[in-house]
C-alpha cells in the first residue's frame, strides 16, 4: 500500500517536469535561432542549425502540451470527483433522514393496527384509518417545512362517503388546512375551479385525469396513490415531482412505503 501510495505521489510530480522540460527545450530553441554569441551558431553549415532548431522545438512542444493536458485534466478531474463526493453525501444524509421517517410511521401502524382491530365497525375503522394517514402526513408536512428545498410537492385527501367529496388535509405548499374541494382545474396547492360534488368513480379516475390533463409541468408528472377501505376509495396520496430533485425517489419510496402500510390495515381489520 505505502508503495503504491509514493508510486502515485511522484507520478503527480510528472506533469510538472514535462512543463519545465518543454519550456527549457522551446527556450533553448530560441536562443539557438537569435543567439547571443556567434559561438552558438554554425557558421558554415546553417542548414544544421535549422535542422537543430527544428528538432528541438518539436521535442519541447511534444514534451511541454502533454504535462499541461494532464496537469489541466488532472485538477478538472479532483474537481469532479470533489463535486460528486458532495452530491453523494446529500443524498445519503436525505435518504437515511426520509428513512427514519418511515421508520417512525412503521413503528406508529402497529399500534393502529391494533385499534383498528377493535374498532366496532367499519365507519370506526375508516376513521381511525384516516386519522393515522392525517399524523403520518403531518409528520411529513413538517418535515417538509424544515426542508422546504426538497422541491417535493406532496398532498393528501381522504374521501368523506357521507359528503361523497374530498376533504384536503394537507400540502406541503400555502393551502388552507382541512378544505373540501372537487375535481377541476387546480391540484396540489391551487383551489379546484370546478366544485361539484362527485362519487367514487371520480375518485378512481384521478389518477388518469391527473397524468393526461394537458398543462403546467406541475401536473404533468403526479404520482397518484389511490387508498381503498375494502373496495371503496376513501383518500388519495399525490405526489408531483416536478424536477429530477435527488429527494424524489425517496419521496416515492415513502409513497408507496405509506400505500403498503395502509393495505397491512386494511388486512388486519378485515380479517377482525
């Protein structure tokens, strides 16, 4: 190891003495085409002194543009990999930090799991169900607002069967809490331009509606999770990952992190 490591501290030596070669050898070219004493110069056979000076400028020119190729490439090359150990250590210091997020929400279902298992019904199941899905995301908002370069946009609605609309809970953008609207022209942070109430096969068709819809790139790429209380949709997990952010996979991952917790609810009251 100890020879490897001083094989490679006089190779980095190497671009340096290739430019002091080449500069002495061009420098040494010039001095024999103007010299400074007649001595320095063949008197009678001046195509030797071309010759000579030819050669000697070719050589130094061969000898000085590769030490500054390498010495260039060289310090772009640190640079790049300084810039990339960078980005690497961001992106694992988000990663473990959405990690002990889920971690937090896993070890959080098993308790609601076990209410659920409980409950009475299915109306008492449904909202406890939705209640988790309101702290979880809550957990997630703040997170957000501590974090707010993620340029992650995330929201949450949960289908009201008795209002037949959808109550919005929360988005990690400048939107009333707690706010029903139907489906129209606005989604994650806009208000819906079109009230009307609507039934659960609109609930279903979002996703579609969502990822089709021509207009800003903010509604072009949402990633939609439709979340079933049995066969009846009762809230949808949306996701819009409007720039190629390191945080939008993770983002992601937590989405269908959170869309697996919920189907292991579901399962456990169901077979309640």
């Amino acid at each position: 190891m100890n020879d490897r490591g001083e094989r490679a501290r006089w190779r980095s030596y190497l671009p340096a003495a290739q430019i002091a070669i080449g500069v002495c050898g061009l420098l040494g070219a010039i001095f024999h085409a103007f010299p400074i004493h007649s001595s320095l110069r063949h008197e009678n056979w001046p195509v030797l002194d071309a010759v000579d000076i030819g050669w000697v400028a070719l050589i130094a020119v061969a000898v000085l543009l590769p030490g500054i190729g390498k010495l260039t490439l060289g310090g772009v090359s640190v640079e790049l990999r300084e810039e990339a150990r960078e980005s690497a250590q961001e992106l694992q210091s988000a990663i473990e930090e959405y990690a002990n997020l889920v971690q937090n929400w896993s070890s959080s279902a098993v308790l609601y799991v076990d209410m659920l298992a409980k409950a009475q019904s299915d109306d008492d199941r449904a909202m406890l169900l939705a209640h988790y899905l309101r702290d979880r995301m809550g957990e997630a908002k703040n997170y957000l607002s501590e974090n707010p370069d993620d340029d992650v946009r995330i929201a949450l609605w949960m289908y009201d069967p008795t209002s037949r609309r959808l109550e919005f809970f929360f988005s990690n953008e400048d939107v009333p809490t707690k706010q029903s609207y139907a489906l129209g022209e606005g989604m994650l942070g806009e208000a819906f331009l079109e009230r009307r109430y609507f039934n659960e096969a609109d609930v279903r068709n979002l996703p579609s509606y969502l990822n089709t819809r021509k207009g800003d790139p903010p509604y072009r790429a949402v990633l939609c999770i439709p979340i079933f209380f049995g066969d009846d949709p009762i809230g949808m997990l949306t996701m819009d990952k409007r720039s190629a952010s390191i945080f939008s996979s993770a983002a992601e991952d937590i989405a269908r992190g959170l869309a697996a917790q919920c189907a292991l609810a579901i399962d456990q009251f169901r077979k309640a």
